[in-house]
C-alpha cells in the first residue's frame, strides 16, 4: 500500500472508525431494546439470548475466514461487501415479523460484520505503521466502543420509548451507505504480500465448536444439562476443538495458525479478551433486564442509569491507547483486571443493585476496566506478528472478542432462566431475578479476575522474548525485524 500523508491516514482511521461506530451502536442499542422485544414478540429469556448469540456467534465463526479472504483478495473490497451486507441486514431486521425471522435477519447483519472491524484493523495496522503512532490509532479506535457505549443506551432508549424497538436498526442505514462511499473514494486497496489459501475443512470445525458449545448452554436449562440432545452438542463442540487442533498444525496455510499462541503476550490477549468481554456480554444483559423488568424503569431511564459505565469506558479508551504507546500493556490491563473484578464484587458480595449509591460506583468501576482493557488487547495481538498477517491475527483477537460475549450472554442468561422463570414484572419474578443473579455476578467477578492475573502473566519481559521468537519462526528475519517494537521495546509492549 503507498505511503499516505497524515492528513488521508487520518481520513482511512475515522472512515474505519465508522464501521466499528455502527456494529457497537447495534449491539448497545439491541441490549436496552431487549426488554421491549420480549413483551412485543413474546419472547423468553433464551429467546432473548439468540437475538445477542445468533449475532456474535456467526460472527465470531466467520471473523478469521473475513481477515484471510481481505489479505488475499483486497481489504478494501471485502470491507465494502461487509458494509453492504450489514446496511441489508439492519434493514431486514427492523422488519422483522417475528423473533425467528429477527434471529434470521441478525445472522445476515453479522455476516456483514464479520467483514468489517477486523479487516478495518487489518487496514489501521498497515496504515499506521510507526508502532507509536499505530499504539494512537489503535487508542482512538477504542475510544469509539466509548462513544457507542455512551450514546447507545441514550440513543436506543430515546427511539424505543417514543417510536419502537424496530427503529433502532434504522440509525445503522445513513452511517453505513456514508462509510461504504468514503471507503470507495478515499481508502486505497492493500493486499497480503503472500495471501494464504482457504482452508474449509478448518472453518467448519471453527463453526461447529462455536455453534454446539452456544446452543447447549443457551438450551440446556430448559432440555436439562444431561439431555441427550444437549449432551450430543457439546459431544459435537469437544471433536470439533479435538479435530481443529490435530488438523490445524498440518496445514502449510492454516485457518488457525497455533504457532501465534507460542507468543506469550498473543495468547494472553485472546484469553483476555474472551473474560473481559465475557464480563460485559453478561453485564449488559443482565443490568439492561434488571432496570427495566425489576426496577420498572423505562427504556431511556434505563439507558441514563448507565451512563457512568459508558461514560468511563468513552473517557479511558483513549487514555489506555496513549499509556500503551508510552509505557507498554501491563499498567492498562492490571487496572482494568481490578476494576472489573471490584466492580462484579460489589455486585455479587455487596448486593450493589439495591442502593443507587453502590449501584453507580459498580458501574463506574466497570466502565473504568473495561475502557481499559480494549487497546492493550488489540495492540498486543497485532504488534508482535509479522505484517503479511495483521489480518488474521486482528481477526484472532476479534473473534476471542465475539466468543466471550457470546458465551457471557449464554452462561450469565441460563442461570437467569433457571432461577427467574415467573412472570415479568411480579413480585415472584423480582425476587427470582435477584436471587439468581448472585451466582451471575460471581461470574462476572471471575471474567475480572482472569483479566488481572493473565495481564500480569504475560506482559513482562518473559513474554516479550517469547513474542520474539514466535515472529521469529512465522517471518524470515528480514521482515520480523522490519515489525518488531524497536531497539529497546518489546514486541506487545506498546509497538
């Protein structure tokens, strides 16, 4: 790709910023609406579930299958497919008859989004290739999840109370059709240097541990965890992973490559993206149900309750960018892992939900982690790998992403279902609702505690050497040394 004056590298940054903007506004949105949709389309908790999951698993399968595609064929023309399919979907889903044909119509919305944000990152990181100046951009990227937090309970309460929950699809339509024509006039065309080949046999072992290890634990509480349907689907999930694993290796153009997971610092980025977003998946799902259903608040009340959690993540989105441009990944992710884990404690252990007081500090606090923990994720997971494949290792990092906060709404969402199965808005309900979500804020202060102890495992100068050697053995020397953090700096460590 040529080299591009500031002022364009800054139009391709906000022009992928746009992509990110509205996949986060949908999923924000769709989480204060949740409440509406249940009572519009008579839907049950697991109902409820599959509008998130139905989303995020799809996309979570396809999202390494859309990074290798970009590097091969064109970044840019596969993200101008993604906006296309995601506008179309957004579309259909405001129109949706019923909660199958919504389900349906999100699986055509993620299939789009799986061809936006990690291929967008694809295009930041061979953009900004200075490691500072990338360590910024990757900053301001996540400053936009900040401003989607912020404005997405405010905006999605405002258009459900006063014109209905099918609105909130309609605000994705003007931002994508003006994203799809700047990316066609400003974003120039890049492609991989040695484009890697399909691999199917590897993406259908991708889709079949995801989707079987979903479906069961979204079902299990109402067919019964020893079922032998739910028993089949995790049988299935276990070969699919045990085949993944034994088959990957042995391919010269892995979909997987497991040599990234050598890199201390790659792999603990993708287990720490799966707990920190784990932790929000439930959180969301279970504070946006709280508000409405047990406090009775309205859809916008609901969404101004939570502004101090979305405030928080939009203000130290960009600060944990700049911290990890000058001083490395440790400092943002330990205090993201504490202020996660302090917050789901005041929850679990302090009962937060029943004074305002305790209630907005715990929502301060998991704002502050979780506005943390996004720029050393994605900024370690691509740093310390060669170039030639920025896209599948963003594609890496976005698809542990997907998979914690599909396994976050599906495990924090059945242990609702078995403990708050009476009737919405009575007293049996309220009662329920707050006995089992105990056991949901224990889970959530675990996704915490992940966050804190593997940060602090895997972003010292152990782990550095081990990311070294790990980009060492997938690149020729000549162009590992061309990627690395510098003189100085380890690779991860904010380069």
């Amino acid at each position: 790709m040529p080299e591009l004056s500031h002022r364009r590298k800054l139009l391709v940054l906000a022009i992928c910023c746009m992509s990110l903007l509205i996949v986060s506004l949908d999923n924000t949105i769709l989480n204060v609406a949740l409440p509406s949709m249940q009572r519009e389309l008579h839907a049950s908790v697991s109902g409820l579930q599959w509008t998130i999951d139905a989303y995020t698993l799809v996309l979570a399968s396809l999202l390494m299958l859309s990074g290798s595609t970009a590097d091969r064929i064109g970044r840019r023309r596969v993200f101008k497919t993604g906006l296309v399919l995601f506008t179309i979907g957004s579309a259909l889903c405001s129109a949706a008859p019923n909660l199958e044909s919504l389900v349906v119509f999100r699986m055509v919305q993620a299939v789009g989004g799986s061809m936006l944000n990690p291929v967008a990152m694809s295009i930041i990181t061979n953009t900004f290739t200075e490691p500072r100046e990338r360590a910024r951009a990757i900053g301001a990227w996540g400053g936009v999840v900040g401003i989607s937090m912020a404005a997405g309970p405010l905006i999605g309460g405002l258009l459900v109370d006063s014109v209905g929950w099918r609105s909130i699809f309609w605000i994705n339509l003007p931002i994508g059709v003006a994203a799809l024509l700047l990316t066609w006039r400003y974003v120039p065309e890049s492609r991989a240097a040695k484009p890697r080949r399909p691999d199917p046999v590897g993406q259908l072992l991708v889709i079949g541990v995801l989707g079987a290890l979903t479906y069961a634990i979204i079902e299990a509480p109402s067919a019964g965890w020893t079922s032998p349907l739910i028993l089949s689907f995790v049988g299935v999930a276990l070969l699919s992973l045990a085949g993944l694993i034994r088959y990957e290796p042995r391919r010269a153009e892995p979909l997987i490559d497991l040599r990234f997971f050598r890199s201390a610092p790659f792999s603990g980025a993708t287990v720490i993206a799966v707990a920190a977003f784990a932790g929000l998946g439930g959180f969301l799902f279970l504070n946006t149900l709280y508000l409405q259903n047990v406090r009775g608040l309205s859809a916008l009340h609901a969404g101004l309750y939570m502004l101090p959690m979305a405030g928080m993540t939009f203000v130290c989105a960009p600060l944990s960018g700049r911290l990890v441009g000058s001083r490395g990944p440790r400092l943002p992710l330990l205090i993201s892992g504490a202020a996660m884990t302090a917050s789901g404690v005041l929850f679990a252990g302090f009962d937060a939900e029943r004074d305002t007081a305790l209630l907005f500090t715990g929502y301060v606090l998991f704002g502050l982690g979780f506005g943390a923990v996004n720029a050393p994720i994605t900024n370690t997971a691509v740093s310390g790998m060669p170039r030639s494949q920025a896209g599948v290792a963003a594609a890496v990092a976005s698809t542990s992403r997907q998979i914690g906060q599909t396994l976050g709404v599906a495990v924090v969402g059945a242990v609702l279902a078995g403990g708050a199965a009476a009737t919405v808005g009575s007293a049996a309900y309220r009662t329920g609702f707050t006995d089992a979500s105990r056991p949901a804020w224990w889970i959530i202060t675990g996704c915490g505690a992940c966050v804190l102890l593997v940060g602090a495992l895997t972003s010292g100068s152990w782990a550095g050497r081990t990311a070294r050697r790990t980009a060492e053995l997938l690149e020729p020397v000549k162009e590992t040394a061309a990627t690395s953090a510098g003189p100085g700096r380890e690779p991860g460590a904010g380069g």
